[in-house]
C-alpha cells in the first residue's frame, strides 16, 4: 500500500532566499515552479529530489514581503529531511559557514539531530539515517527524503487517531510526543494543551500532503469523510488529484495521487525551468509571467537586492532596452500591480514597482487621507521626502540611468507623484499620471521646465473635478504637459494603455508628443 507523506507545503515571503537556502544550501532541485491553483497570482515552488518524487517534495507559497504568521495550535511546526548519519559534522559546520541559526547535533525521540532554520524561520531538522540513500542531485550528503513532520495539538490523542487513516500507526509515546509510523517516514503530533492556536502568514506551514495510491484511493477518502464539514472536493492540481480536510484540532491535510507527476509537462531533465500558468488563467498568463516575482537560481545573474525605505520589486525582461518604468499603484493595490499594465506600454522595459507605506482600513496607500477629499498635508511631504531618497537610493544602488526612467502612478500613487513633481523639482524627468487630483493645498511654486507629464483624466470620474487646479499648477511650472480626458471612470481604461504607450515611445525617441 502506498502509505507516508507526498508533500509539505508552507509559505515564504522572500523568493530569492527560499531558493538560495533550499536550493543552493541544502541541494534540492526546484522540480517546479507553477502560479498557484487556488490563486494565479501566487508563485508556487516545488522542491525535492532530481525528478520531484513523492516524500522528497517541500512546497512554498510566495507571500512576497507579506506579514509574519505564527507557530501555535492547529498547525505543523517543523519538517525532518534525512540525511546520512555520518555527514552531520558536515552539516553543522556548512550551516555555521553560511551563517544559518543551527543547533544540536541532538537526542530526539532516539535519533541524532540537528536543528536549522530557514530565512523565514521554520524550523527544518536533519536526522541522521543509517542507510543507503540516493541524492537528489550531485550533492552527496543532500536531503534525500522527508523524514517527518511534527503537528502541535491541543488533543493530541485525536490527532494521532485522524492520521492513522492515512496508513499510519502508533509506534511510540515519549513526553509529550506520540510518534506514528508510515512505511517510509513519521509524523509526530506532540501534546500542546494551552499553547497559543497557529497564525496563517510567511514562516507558517500551511499543510502536509499524504500519498493516495490513485485517484479512486481520494474519492474513497472523500466518501469516508463526508460527515466532516472541512473536508473539499476532489481537486485536479494537473501534477496530481487531491482533497483537503483539517483533523478535529485544525491542521490542515492534503490526500494526493503520485501521478501523474512532475514530468507531464516538461522533460525531466529540464523540471522546474519554466513558469507554468494554470489552464484555468491561461488567458491572462502573460501578465501573470510579468506579476510573478522573479528569482535566480544558485550561479545565475541575479540583481542585488538593496535595502531603501520602501518594499520594491523588479521585472526584468528577457531583452531589457535600459529603460526602466517605476510604478506606484493605486489604493489598496501593491508592487506589481501595474506591471502587467506597463509591459504592455513597453514589453522591452524593467520594471520597479513600489508599494506604499501608508494604510488605510488594512489597504497600502501612499500617504494619508482625512477623508476622500482632504489629504494630510504633513504626511504627503513626509512621504514625497521618503520617496525621493528611494529613488536617489535606487538609481545608485541597482545604477540605473536617471534619463531612461519614466515613473507611472494610478490614482493615490499619482497623486504622490503630482506632489513630488512640486515638492522635490528635477528629480522626475517623465511621469504618467493615471487619475490624478491637486492633493497639495497651497503647492509650491516649482520650475517643471524639465519635466515631460502625460496626465490622464477619466471624463466619467467623480473625482476629475479635481484635476483641473493640477493641471494649472503643472502648467505654471513650466512642464512639458500633455493633459487629456478619456471616455473612462476612475478606472483604468485600454484608450490609457494606447495613449501611454504611444506618448512614452515618443519621449523615449525624443519626439514631441
């Protein structure tokens, strides 16, 4: 019977870091690398032996730069890889090497240990096997397989009995532990009465995956667990079938077939090259491949990820032209929010999106708002100050050329950059000005003669009435104005794509517009 673990998944919110530790640390292989099933916008990476076998595998949601979550009730608390009992020496010094928190080697249920985490802080044991192993790569003292996982409960006796259905049996009680066995791996679920419940978020597992011989083992499954309100149905994940459910204390587990497997899609000397996009979002995968957040693996080029007041994120295209559009969204949107958008202006541009600092009801904005009229005054210089040194930070840090940048804003992040325009003069050359209004009362007179502004109103948005003070204040700086209203709202619009794209080709070309 096909019994043990298929894989673990849990959330990170740093891509390059996930990679460089999995990858380049430990040795895995990136085996895959897909938008998410449940959420395209969402990059999930598959990491495990050289062709992704089930019980090798260790998944990661991308929650790039999202909040913490916590480790409590309800939820897995560590993974175990095992490796050769003799490399843990080994280990300890590459971890020591690497700067990577480690401690042990230890005693834990009768096994030699050693204890690591990762850059998101989950704990990952390596556990000395003595037994003959396959590497996954050419590494050979890689991770070869999981060797288990620990869930904390509140009833642990529960939990124990709700993992047994999945080809697991009780092998032994030590502490506050009871140990179950599978043919090829362990759960422990360990007695955690009165510890604080789990918190969703980066650093968090989200669940463990148990092997299903084929597809009607998951429908049985189903059928069993039919009184249980959590359980789903049967979900096609193209690399196998599968269904969740949370045992009685919360934690979530996943039943998945081995097959089809990792190769239906690409050769298995080339898993994980390339980004697929679900069926179900084929028509939007191009802004998808541009949304994604970008990694290199271990030895690849990669740019150098700077520390400046504001979360960023670049796209850099497969034939970047040098020019670099630096976007700033709208409220409640984020960094890549706009990339699809701007590709599509200039397919052959990097892209930095920025997200705002500022929040409102749980939203990121870029300075705040007394009501849907009346703007902080205070917070909108702070926040102009803030992202001026961003930009000086960004263009000596990544060395982009200050004459090939052009800076596009929606709405809020628009405004930021009509105010900026005044507050901070010469530092933007180009701007797009998506939806834009007069948020600075009693703005200062700035000289814009160096400035080239395309500001597009929607003839149809309740806040255009607003924009014509902008408008008045651009002009008599001096900038370089191109201001047109659309047949749109507030929303943006194709004829803002079309005008944008045109206008920005033009200034690139130094053509009048």
């Amino acid at each position: 019977m096909t019994t043990g673990i298929h894989h673990v998944t849990a959330i990170t919110r740093d891509v390059q870091k996930n990679v460089d530790f999995y990858v380049g640390f430990l040795g895995l292989k990136l085996v895959k690398q897909t938008g998410g099933y449940e959420d395209a916008e969402q990059l999930h990476l598959f990491y495990g032996d050289a062709t992704g076998t089930p019980g090798s595998l260790i998944t990661f949601l991308v929650w790039q730069d999202g909040a913490a979550g916590r480790v409590g009730l309800g939820a897995l608390s560590e993974i175990a890889f095992s490796v050769p009992l003799t490399s843990l020496g080994e280990w300890l010094t590459r971890a020591m090497t690497a700067g990577i928190p480690v401690t042990g080697p230890s005693r834990e249920l009768g096994e030699s240990t050693l204890r690591l985490r990762d850059p998101d802080g989950i704990v990952v044991k390596l556990v000395g096997i003595d037994a003959r192993t396959d590497p996954p790569v050419g590494d050979p003292i890689a991770p070869t397989r999981i060797h288990g996982v620990t869930i904390l409960s509140e009833d642990a006796q529960a939990t124990a009995e709700f993992v047994s259905r999945f080809g697991y049996e009780e092998d032994t009680r030590d502490g506050p532990f009871i140990r179950l066995r599978s043919d090829r791996d362990v759960v422990d679920v360990r007695a955690s009465a009165g510890f604080v419940p789990a918190v969703p978020g980066s650093g968090m597992f989200d669940h463990v995956a148990f092997r299903a011989p084929d597809a009607e083992a998951v429908r049985q499954m189903r059928l069993e667990l039919r009184d249980n309100d959590s359980v789903t149905k049967v979900h096609d994940r193209k690399y196998f079938l599968s269904l969740y459910v949370r045992e009685p204390m919360g934690a979530l587990i996943e039943y998945a077939t081995d097959a089809p497997g990792f190769t239906v899609d690409e050769d298995a000397d080339h898993l994980g090259e390339t980004l697929m996009i679900p069926a179900t979002d084929a028509a939007r995968a191009a802004d998808l491949r541009v949304q994604l957040p970008q990694f290199a693996l271990p030895g690849e080029e990669r740019r150098p990820r700077r520390d400046l007041p504001f979360i960023h994120r670049f796209y850099t295209p497969d034939d970047p032209d040098g020019s670099v559009l630096v976007l700033l969204h709208g409220t409640g949107g984020d960094e890549a929010d706009l990339m699809p958008f701007a590709a599509r202006l200039n397919p052959r541009a990097t892209l930095l999106g920025v997200r705002g600092r500022s929040t409102e009801e749980g939203t990121a904005r870029w300075f705040r708002r007394l009501n849907f009229v009346a703007y902080d005054q205070e917070d909108i210089r702070a926040e102009a100050r803030a992202f001026a040194a961003f930009v000086e930070g960004a263009i000596a840090g990544y060395a982009l050329d200050p004459d090939r940048m052009a800076f596009l804003g929606y709405s809020n992040g628009a405004n930021l950059l009509a105010a900026i325009l005044r507050l901070h003069p010469g530092l933007l050359r180009r701007a797009i000005l998506m939806r834009a209004v007069e948020t600075l009362e009693n703005a200062p007179k700035a000289d814009l003669s160096g400035a080239d502004v395309l500001l597009l109103t929607g003839a149809k948005d309740p806040f255009a009435g607003m924009t014509p003070a902008l408008e008045a204040s651009l002009t008599a700086g001096g900038a370089t104005l191109d201001a047109r209203s659309i047949d749109a709202g507030h929303e943006i619009s194709d004829e803002d794509q079309r005008i944008a794209a045109m206008w920005l080709a033009h200034i690139e070309e130094g053509e009048p517009t």
